[in-house]
C-alpha cells in the first residue's frame, strides 16, 4: 500500500536538470572495498539515471507490476488494518485540544514512546530531544536547513539514497562523496581526508542498513565515526529508517549512541517498519533541538496529527514488538529465497551482498550487464528493478542493482527472478 | 480551533536573525497613498518585531486570551463537526487505491470542484491547471522555487503577509517591497518602475482583501497589473485566500482572470473560508503547472488524503455556498461592530480602514502610539492584537494595527476592545 509515495520519499526526487556541478568524488582513502574507483572530480552526470527514476517512480501506477525496484515493502507486511482503525477512532474523537497537541514538537506521548525505543537500543535520550516530523525525508531536510547554507560542502556517501543526491542540489549545497563498502560501510580513512582537505559543515549518513548496499558499519566503527566527527566538530545527520529491521535477537545499534557533544541529529520514521503512509517520523536533534523545533514551526505545517495519535496509540496497546519479531522473521526468510534465487538464475559471476537486515540486497553483475539497460529490459516484462545509477551522483555503479525483498515470496516473484536473471544473460550476446 | 497553526501558517514564520540586507524599499512611484513613506534604502531591521511575532504565535497556547492578533477566524464559524464527520468516515473505508487517488497533482473530484469554484468567479480553468497542496502556504512556496534561485529578486507588498518577508529570507533572495494603499491597493507606478530598475524574477501579491490592510484592488487596476506583467514577461504569484469572503453579493475576481499569458500561479486553500485545520490548498499554476506538480511530488509528501476526500466529499453534499452566506453575513456583521467599538473607545485620530471582506481591519492609530508597545501593554491584559512592524521587513508601520473580528462580538471582545482603545490613550502620557 502506499508504494507510490514511498516511492517519492526514498527514491527521491525527480531532477529536471541532470545533476551536475556540485559533486566530488575526489578523496583519497583506504581503496580495498569493492566499490571504490578512481579517485575523480566529476563536473558532468548523466540524465539518463533521472530518467531510469523517473521510469521507476512512474511505474508505482501500474498494478500489475513485480516491484523488486520499489523502496518500500509491500502493505501486507503491516498490520494496516489495526492501524487505520487506531486512526479511524482518533479522528472521531478529534478536538481543539488533540489537535493542538500533535503541534511541533509533536505528540507528547508519541515522543515518550519513541524514546522508549532508544532506552530499549541503549540511549538513553530526554524525549525533549525529539521533534516529531511529517515522516524521515522531512528531519533529514530540516537538519539539512538548519545546518548549512546554499554553497556550503556536505559529506554524503558513494553510493547514496538519491534523496541526498537531491537535496543537495534543492539546497544549493556542494557535495564530497565519501565511499561506502557493502561489507563494512563508510571508508572512515577517506571521511578524514575529506574533513582536512574541505571546509565540510555537516555529514548525511545511513549509518545501519545503508540503503542501497545494506552495510551496517561495526559498532567499533561507528564509535571511531564519532570520535572523527568530534575531533572536527562536524555534525552527523544520521539516517536510520531501517534499524529495526535487523535480524536475529541483537538490536542494531545507532551511532547516535556514541555521541557525547550532541552533535549528532538522528532521524528515524515509522514508515519502514510499522506503519507505511502515515509519514510520521521524527529527529532526535541533540544539540541542534531547539532550532529544528523552530524550523519545524516555521518552515512546514505540523505532522499530521490523527496519524501521531493513531501511531501513538497502537504502540501504547503494545503489540509492536511482537509485530516486529514477526516481521524481522519474514524479512530473513524471504532474503534467504532471493538469495537462492540469485544463485539459481543469476548469470555467473553475479555477487549479492546479504545484509543482516533490512529488505535490500545489493548486487554486483557481471561485467557485461549494464543495469540501465537491464532495467529498461525488466520494465517491459513488469517488473521494476532499481539499477545502480540512480544511487550516484556521476551515474557510477552501472553494473549493480538493488534488489527489493520486502514482499511475500510467491511464484511470481519467483518467476520475475527468474526473468531478470535471464535478461541479464541476454545482454552478453547483444553487448 | 486550530489557531496555533494556523497563525504559524498566516502569520509566518520565526526569524532566528534579524532581517537584513535583503530587502530594499526604493522604489519611487505616485505618492499619493497613506502608506508611502519616503523612499529608502533599508538594510538593517529591528529583531523586536520579530520578539513579537513569537510572542503573538506563542500566545495561542493560553486559551483565554482574546485572540485580535490572530490571523484566523474562530472555529466556531465553521462547519467543523461536520467536516470532522466527513473525514471520519473517509478515514474508515481508506484503502489503496483511494490512498493514491489522493497523490499529485490530487483527488480528481476535489479539483474537479475547485475549478467550478473558479468558473462561478468567472474564471474558466481546465483542472489539469490546479495542483492540490498543504495548505496554501506550500503553494506559494513551491511556485516560488520553482521561479527562483538564491539571490534572485522578488518583487512583494509593503506592508505585507510576513510569509512572504521569510520565505524571502528562507530562499536566500532579494525583494524589492511594492506600497500597498488599504484603499487601493498596490501602487502599479511603483511597480513599473521596480520592473524597469531590476530583474525582478517573480511577484508576490495579494490583489484581494489583502493582508494586512484589507485592501481589494478594482477589476481595472487588477488588469492592468496583468498587463504591466505580461509586458514584462514576469510571473505572478497571486495569494488569494480571502477571497470567497467579499460581502455583499458581487464577487471578487482574481486577477488571474485577466491572464491570457499563463503567467499567473493563483494560490488558494479551504483554511480560511470553509475547513480550519484541514490544511488543503493549491495552485492554479498557469504554463508553471508542470514545474509545480513535479516540485509537488520531490520535494513534498501529498497533502492529506483524508482531509482531502473529506473536503471534497464536503463539497458535493452542496451545503458550502449556504454556509459562505451565513459566514460572509456573520464577518459582516462583526465588522460593522468593531468598527463602532473604535470609534468608541479608540483616540481620538484614529483612523480605521474598513475592506468590503474578510476579516481583519488595519488601523491607523494617532501618532503618540507605539504598536510594539502598546501589544506588550495589551498582552498583560490577556489580548492579543498583531502590530504593524511585523508585517515590515525594517519595522515600519510603527503606528498600525491589525484586528481581527472573526469571532462571535461577546460582551469579552467589546470589553478587550475598550481595554486596547484605553490602553493606546494612556501612551499619551507616557511617551
């Protein structure tokens, strides 16, 4: 349900212009991972990738369509009926009173409930710190705003979440791309050149199940990102939609966990593990609070307001975390089918990289497959894949594709497996 | 109900700093109107009408106090319960589909009934035009990304709807302030000659029941406006959100109406004449309207699905233009009440310029009265009024006024406007 406003918010954003101009790729930092090329200045990006985005996004319409390219999992892993009827009786009993409020920072008991959810992942965090937004795309942008200015330098990462790629230019901002490994997530040797040879005002990172390569950097690591971002005092906008998806029994841990300076705003949503479509999501701002909350009142109407009291009240009855056991199970089991199906169709010399969590998996080609024209091949088959340009500012990573397993193993995803292996066969004899 | 939105909503947005250095008044044009002052260069500006702009905003909070500085009608003119019972069962047969009904550009039936609401005003729009919003404010926001970069011009009112000082501010533009006569309404010479003297990328106007000071343009002066543009090729964003709310039978066009160039986004919402807190509004965007709906879906979730087929299925019951009868008799009325209680209890050389709608009077006070002052006096007395500074990017309108008579005239509201008018007489003696 919803797929297609999902779609918008983590696929990002349509570019009229192709993206040009304002990125960097030119730090130089450990180079062992598998995704770092050449360290190189790009001034030009393909629009060809923005069209692939625009294709995907477009296809949300279509309902017949096997959405593996989609960034959403599919409604029926959520328990929307329990939710709309929590949003059906807060709407009958609104008032002046409930409706102010859910006004900024947002529902009080809501915003308890949340940092309930940070007590239970080792932070302890005042629920003062927490402004609740209309879901996560809007705590990262109103983190973007408070902390830069048009011209100012960010650190996103290489590959990235295409909403960073269009924030950055919506923001007029310049962007250093630091490299993300898909075992062990962000180059932090690169991350320290880049803070010594650029004047970089903040960070915008995915911490936990990066989106698209799934890497969770090491709990050591994420400290060391700390301490590094301290040492420069340089704030982290952490991006962590997916951090309740994890699998097994040991939470996944922000590295907001580490922060002792404050400076790190960390932005969460329920939209990914619980409640698709209400767009409730929030920043636990740290030191930056009061001006996000300020921002928050200035810049965007409050988040909806039945949706935080539904929300509010569905984690109050307290079934979440038996919801989330259940899901985090059928998330593993259909990752363990897609991997399967990967080695039993995939063309020879195709990596998958197997997240803990989650329900991407991002997956390396062989060197003859271009993933554009793979995605133009699946497209008219009906199924949707996201090929690996639209995560790159410089149209990079053309031999990769993101894979979506947030959907009910059935045999048309099955059989749609089977086609994208088969039509990236293909492409060795017409290459 | 709902003010505390809507008054961040109307009366804007909270500045961290000063305004500054964006915003030049030197325009030179016929000075013939009560609000032309000499023409200036302004560059630094006064914070103190900002503290009271979040004083006034802050004030919505405390439920007794009597609400004159508020920029929203009181709840109790609206049709809010059935509204609320509208969203209600909307909310219970949500689905899917009826979800994505809802997406950019909108509900088709909503915009369906949006349209026939500008071919009453006899304006025959295709629906194709209209692209729905969050409320009005975001219309006018995304039309002003999409014609503008930092460090454009705009050309805005003066005084005018501190919304537009922010978003100059937020945008990182320049604006170049427009006078505006309460009688007339904007001064066209000086708006010849602003488009002469710079590159004004964009105008932001409202040509009815403008606020502050209520001012409605004459349907000649309105296309003439039209014509000064289209000679210039410039685009206008036309704020219109007072308009269903003229008295009398005869209504108010936009100047939209006389646009053969489609260089007109009209900008309108449900906020202030029908649905309080709904937050449903949109742009008749003109050749822009492609821009809009893609600026709409990248950088924006979709308005409110429910409160958009709540309004919508509203609208189709049939009950609305009974209801902006009675609304447009009661504001009337309150009108012809306040403007007696100024004459009774304000001093004397007090001047009040009553508009032919909406809901605010614009008063002149006589010259020993300081406004920032006199709200500082008014709060402690549990009232709030809106001071003319704030609707000033350099503080002016020192000696103005805005009232608001949305509210049912209880024996609370007369008693609050004798405590202002005494309150404004005792400045005499202290300054």
């Amino acid at each position: 349900m919803f797929r297609a406003y999902y779609l918008l918010e983590s696929e990002g954003l349509i570019v009229a212009r192709p993206r040009s101009g304002y990125f960097v790729s030119d730090v130089e930092g450990n180079r062992s991972g598998s995704n770092r090329g050449p360290a190189r200045k790009t001034s030009d990006a393909p629009g060809i990738a923005d069209d692939a985005l625009l294709r995907l996004m477009d296809s949300i319409k279509y309902k017949n369509i096997v959405a593996l390219g989609s960034a959403f999992a599919n409604d029926s892993l959520f328990p929307m009926s329990g939710l709309w009827r929590c949003f059906t009786s807060v709407a009958r009993n609104m008032d002046h009173e409930k409706m102010l409020s859910g006004f900024p920072p947002g529902d009080e008991e809501l915003r308890r409930q949340i940092a309930l959810r940070y007590l239970i992942a080792g932070a302890a965090l005042p629920m003062e710190e927490i402004v609740i937004t209309t879901g996560a795309l809007e705590a990262l942008t109103l983190s973007l705003q408070a902390l830069t200015r048009p011209g100012d330098t960010i650190a996103i990462e290489r590959p990235t979440f295409h909403g960073a790629l269009q924030a950055v230019q919506r923001h007029h901002l310049k962007a250093v791309e630091i490299p993300v490994d898909p075992l062990t997530g962000l180059d932090l040797d690169a991350l320290a050149v880049a803070l010594d040879q650029h004047a970089i005002r903040a960070c915008w990172f995915m911490t936990s199940f990066h989106n698209p390569t799934g890497a969770t950097m090491s709990d050591e690591r994420k400290r060391a990102l700390i301490d590094l971002l301290a040492a420069h005092q340089v704030p982290l906008i952490e991006d962590d939609v997916y951090s309740e998806l994890y699998f097994g029994t040991t939470p996944v841990r922000p590295a907001k966990l580490y922060d002792t300076h404050g400076l790190v705003l960390h932005c969460g949503s329920f939209s990914k593990c619980l409640a698709p479509g209400f767009r409730i999501g929030w920043v636990a701002a740290g030191r930056y609070v009061h001006q996000i909350e300020q921002a928050k009142c200035v810049a965007a109407p409050p988040a909806d307001v039945p949706a935080q009291l539904a929300i509010s009240s569905y984690l109050k009855e307290g079934g979440y975390d038996r919801f989330l056991r259940s899901l985090r199970r059928n998330l593993a089991s259909n990752q363990a089918q897609m991997l399967a199906a990967i080695r039993a169709y995939f063309p020879q010399g195709t990596e998958a990289f197997a997240p803990r969590g989650g329900y991407f998996v991002w997956i390396e080609m062989p060197a003859h497959v271009d993933a554009l024209r793979l995605f133009s091949a699946t497209m008219e088959s009906g199924i949707s894949i996201a090929p690996g340009p639209i995560f790159s500012a410089t149209g990079e990573f053309r031999r990769y594709v993101r894979l979506n397993y947030g959907h009910p193993w059935t045999t048309v995803v099955e059989r749609a497996m089977q086609t994208i292996g088969a039509l990236a066969a293909q492409q060795r004899h017409v290459s």
